[in-house]
C-alpha cells in the first residue's frame, strides 16, 4: 500500500469515523457519567472492537455477514437487545449524570467500561457491513493480506479513538452544563432514549 493509497483511505474515512452513533454515544455518556480517563478506556474497547472487524472482515466474516439472513439477524438482535438495555439503565438511573469528581469514576473499572465499549462495538452489524465495504477499496484483490489489514484497521480504529477522545477532554464543559438538575433529567432521557433508538433502529435494520 503506498503511501497516497493511506492517506486517501484516511480521508475517506473521516466521516463515518466521527458519525454520530451508538459508540459516540457512549462515550458521551462515561464522559459525563465517569470522567475522561474512563472515556479513554472504552476509547480503547471501541478501537479494539474495530481492529477484530477488520481482520475478521479480512478472513470472510464480512462477506458472511453480507450474504447470510440468519448470521446478519442473529448479531443484530444481540447488539440491539444490548444497546436497548443500556439506554434502559440510563434512563432508569437518576444518578446516571451527576457531576463527579475525579476519584468517582473508579465507581466503574476502566476494565468493565473498555469490555462494554468492546461489545457494543463488535456486535453492530452496520460497522461490520461499512467495514466490509470500504476496506477492500484500498487491499489488493488476491489473497488475505495480514500487512494491509493491519493498516487499515489500526488507522480506522485510531481515527474513531481519536473522535471519542476529543468528546473526553471536552468533559469539562459538557459537565458544567449539568449543574441544573432539569438539564441532568433532560440529558439522562435524552441518552437513553438514543441508545433504545439505536436498538430499535439496529433491530429493524436490514442488509
């Protein structure tokens, strides 16, 4: 791959990297709910999901996803189901944004938030399917290139890393907003009916 290959990958790239969904979303919401480095880590599950994409699309899964009903309608059913019970809790949760000082975050481990970031990211069949189509544009058309994978899923994964960092370090401000408890009712319904969107959405989708 040379090097004017890459950077048209990356500038293709760009927009459905930062397009609003349900990982962006989520990082929305641990910014708020648990601070920046916790954001980061998911950051980390989000990019780590994608880089599984990738490879998995490399090896065929992708063109599974692409042709079979029932591998297409198992995985979205997972993702949705998933994505609808975490807009559930957020909803349910009337401590879901309260503004934390930094030690709070450890209220959930980075562990836990970067495992949750991972599933919500391998289990959305739409990244599957966007990965599937763009990815081979830029590989070469025989055989399965690890080198070429390797490229494009670190840079595909690092440009939405870098998308949920920014939304990290502007927790700050975002947090200043929730000082009123009518804008912390207004966000929590808000993000938690997005994420039940989503699933719903995902639910319906189809190929």
């Amino acid at each position: 791959m040379t090097f004017e290959t890459w950077l048209l990958f990356v500038a293709v790239s760009l927009v459905p990297a930062v397009s609003p969904g349900p990982g962006v979303m989520l990082a929305i919401s641990n910014t708020l709910r648990f601070g920046r480095n916790a954001t980061l880590a998911s950051a980390a599950g989000n990019a780590a999901g994608l880089v599984v994409i990738g490879f998995a699309v490399a090896f065929g899964f992708g063109a599974l996803m692409a042709t079979s009903a029932l591998a297409f309608t198992v995985l979205k059913i997972i993702g949705a189901a998933y994505l609808i019970y975490i807009g559930f809790k957020i909803w349910r949760d009337k401590s879901s944004f309260n503004t934390l000082d930094a030690g709070d975050s450890a209220r959930k481990s980075y562990s836990a938030l970067f495992l949750q970031a991972f599933f919500v990211s391998v289990t959305n069949p739409k990244a599957i399917l966007v990965i599937t189509a763009l990815f081979p544009q830029f590989m070469a058309r025989s055989g399965v290139h690890l080198d070429q994978t390797l490229i494009l899923s670190l840079t595909y994964a690092a440009l939405c890393y870098a998308n949920h960092a920014a939304i990290a370090f502007a927790g700050n401000s975002l947090r200043r907003f929730l000082t009123s408890p009518n804008r912390l009712t207004f966000v929590r319904r808000v993000t938690g009916g997005l994420f039940m969107g989503f699933g719903a959405a995902l639910a319906a989708s189809s190929r």
